[in-house]
C-alpha cells in the first residue's frame, strides 16, 4: 500500500471515528443531562427507537460528506476541509430541527436543543484533535521528500513556512540553486546540492517526490528544463507564488469540458448583502457584550500599564480601513512612550521597546482587545483581513488594494496560517482568498482556530 494511500486510509478511520464519538456522545450527555433535572424541564416518558436515532446519524455523516468534509486534500491550514465541517453541521442542525416538526418526534426540546448547541462545537474542536493527533503519530505518512530549487529569500522563506507547520506535507530535503556554489548550506542549514544538471542525480539518491520552484522570477528555460525532469522521473512539480507571479500570472488551471485549460480569472468580490447585515449585526453585539466581558480585566490591565510608567494606556495608529478611508486603532500600549508609532513591529518578544507588562500582553494577546471599540463602531469586523498603516497602502500593487474591499478584522486567515509570523504585506495571497471565499462558515472557522491558536501560545 503506497503512502498516499494509507494516508488517505488513517485520516478516514480517525474523521469517521471522531465524528461517531461526537455524535453519539453529545446524544448521550444530552439525555443524562435532561435526567438529571438541573435543565428545570419537567421529566417525562419519552419513546424513541434506536433505528431512528442510527438513520439521523446517517444523515449526518452524509451531509458532513457531501460537504466536503471527509476530502484529504491540502490547503491553507486545512480550511476547506474544516469549512465543509461547519457547513455540514448547521445544515445537518437545520435538516434535524425541520424533521423534528414535520415528523413531530418525542424527543423532549430540552434534549434537542442541548444537542443542537453543543454538537457544533463538537465536533470542530474534535476535528482539530484529529488533525493533532496526525501531526504527533502519523505525520511521516503526508510527507513528501521535497527537493526546493531556489536558495535565496523566497526559497528560505518557504523552508521557514514548512518548518513551522505542525504536520509538515513536505520533508525538504535540501536546495538546488545555479547561483550558489554546492555545498553551501542555507534556511534552516539545509544543503545546497548544486545546480540544475545535478537534478536527476538528487532525485535518484534522496528519493524525491516533489520539486518546489521558489524563485522570484524563474526564467521559461528553467522551468521546461525541470518540468521534462519530473515527467521523466514521475514527480510532482509546484512554483511558490511570489509576488511576480501572483501579480503577472492571473492565470488558473480549469476543467472546461473535460479539457485542462490555462483561463484568465479575476478576484470575485460578490456584495453579498445579507451576509454583510448579519455580520455586521454580529459583530455589534458580540463586541458590545465583550467589551461588558471584559472591562473588570481593562480595569487591571490599565493599572499595570499606568503603574509601569505613567504613560498612555491606549496605543492609537492611523489604519486604513474600507476603501481606502483612514481611521484610528486602538490597542493597549505595550511600547515604551518614546517609541516611534510608524516603526515596524517588534518580531521578537525581548525587543527593547517593548515594556515588561506589553509582553505579557501581546504573548496572551490581550493588547487586542481595545479593537473592540473599532469593532463596535463599524471601522472593523471581528473577521477580516489586517488593516495596514497609510505608507504601505501607499506602496500597495493594484491587486493588493483589493485588500480595502472589505471591512478590515481583528483576526483572518493569515492570523490562522503558516505564514502568520511573517509580515502580513509579504502574504497577500491570504487576504485575497478571505475576500473570494468570505461566508459565515469560514468566519466561524477563523474564530474558532484563533482561539485554538491563542491557547497553544499560552501553554507553549
């Protein structure tokens, strides 16, 4: 059985297995709940049969599948696949509660809400176990060797990417680069094999699946050179997109009529008027009971801030929001006073100007929650892509400025990415695929996987 295979195989087992617990345990806890009386339902017979129930959990398990949510296919964090999850769920919470009235089940309503509730969650945060749980045991099952042509910034850059997912697809093996002497060692101390004549000899000698072109411009003669070599050996072949090719290469491969067919596309930014509204109802109570949530601990955190050094508590920039129009960020002020507030941000956590309470801050991202107040008065949504300073605006290429087409967040995709601890001006190809694909499921995902996010920050 090839590797891909009992990838595809385990990765089944787990899903399936983890959405039958979820299902099943949630029914379960839903009735011991309603017994045990706390609800404040009266108790009463109740007579369903156990064929019912299985054929309501058939029906789930077909509609998180017609959802897409049991495709092994790879993406940005895994967000297709958890996105047909959420898709799957409400559809299958829908379907339940229209059954419910229609064929006027016994089931107590306490049972069913319970179970309405809580299977969301469920059967998310069970997913994200399941994908934990490949990335700790069965991770040299996705790996692919990866040979990257490229040793310069992009191909670095790529490297640091893949070393820093948790279930890595690719196991990079080294660098090919006819601009740099083999032997030489770059990102992450891989070595440098030498150039393209060495190719076939490193396939051969490192068993490699998969070559990654990641070069700013590759030139035609290169990449005819190794698309000859992969077909030959039967590999795959991938180019990273660079800016270079993002902006002059608006190209997709698209099945018309059964044909693969390079066609010209464009970025679809749909109004979408009804999600706009609940969104923004949404994010207007959400923020407003947030901010209610929290203000015990802006109280705290404010005393710490004043107590250090008697500065400002709020940290207020220029952002540029909703086509085009500026407005001003709040944060908590995690900067000694005397910073520059257009200086670029601190990557590391013992950067000078940084004060000891701003650490604790930004670890715990609690610096954020002032942008509650952005959020509450429409400048920005919980969900969007990150609203940048006026002089990188100013820099923006004109598929970049698609960014202001929509209201800017306080967390997206790119928060949720590989690529998350790099400049978010280097990645626009996140916020563009926010923008195309934006609906209430993904935003719930986002949600859901920044909170997971924080909470590992913390424990790490």
């Amino acid at each position: 059985m090839s590797k891909s295979i009992k990838s595809k195989t385990v990765n089944w087992i787990l899903t399936i297995l983890a959405d039958s617990l979820s299902f099943w345990g949630v029914f379960s806890i839903s009735i011991m709940f309603y017994n045990t009386g706390l609800s404040g339902y009266t108790r009463s017979i109740f007579d369903v049969s156990l064929m019912e129930v299985f054929l309501a959990f058939l029906l789930f398990i077909y509609v998180l599948y017609n959802n897409g949510a049991y495709r092994k296919k790879r993406d940005f964090a895994g967000i297709r696949r958890l996105k047909g999850v959420i898709k799957g769920v409400l559809q299958a919470v829908v379907i339940y509660i229209v059954l419910a009235y229609t064929i006027k089940y016994q089931i107590p309503r306490i049972i069913s809400i319970t179970f309405i509730l809580t299977i969301p969650l469920v059967v998310i945060f069970s997913r994200i176990f399941v994908q934990l749980i490949e990335a700790k045991l069965f991770h040299h099952l996705n790996q692919e060797n990866a040979l990257v042509y490229g040793a310069g910034k992009v191909g670095k850059a790529f490297v640091a990417a893949v070393r820093k997912l948790s279930s890595a697809p690719l196991n990079i093996v080294g660098f090919v680069d006819d601009r740099i002497p083999a032997g030489d060692r770059a990102g992450h101390h891989l070595p440098i094999f030498g150039g393209l004549d060495e190719v076939e000899a490193i396939i051969h000698q490192h068993q490699i699946d998969h070559i990654i072109v990641a070069i700013r411009e590759p030139s035609p003669t290169i990449n005819l050179a190794l698309k000859e070599i992969t077909d030959r050996h039967h590999i795959a072949m991938s180019f990273h997109p660079t800016q270079k090719l993002f902006e002059n290469n608006p190209y997709k491969l698209k099945d018309i009529a059964g044909l693969p067919l390079l066609s010209t596309t464009r970025l679809m930014i749909d109004p979408k008027p009804f999600y706009n509204l609940f969104k923004r109802v949404f994010d207007f109570f959400t923020s407003l009971i947030g901010l209610l949530l929290v203000s015990p601990l802006w109280v705290i955190i404010s005393l710490a801030i004043k107590l250090k050094d008697a500065g400002p508590v709020l940290f207020k920039q220029t952002r540029i929001g909703l086509n085009g129009e500026p407005f001003n960020i709040y944060k908590f002020r995690t900067m000694k006073v005397d910073s520059d507030k257009y200086a670029h941000c601190p990557t590391d956590a013992l950067d000078p100007r940084i004060t000891k309470i701003g650490r604790w801050l930004r670890k715990l991202s609690l610096d954020e929650i002032p942008q509650l107040i952005n959020v509450l008065r429409g400048e920005m949504s919980l969900v969007g892509p990150r609203p940048e300073m006026p002089f990188i605006v100013d820099t923006y290429e004109l598929y970049e400025r698609k960014r202001l087409s929509v209201i800017p967040g306080i967390t997206g995709l790119w928060q949720v990415s590989p690529a998350r601890n790099a400049e978010i001006h280097d990645n626009p190809e996140y916020d563009l695929l926010y923008i195309e694909h934006r609906d209430l499921s993904l935003d719930i995902l986002i949600l859901i996987l920044t909170i997971v996010f924080v909470f590992r920050s913390i424990t790490h």
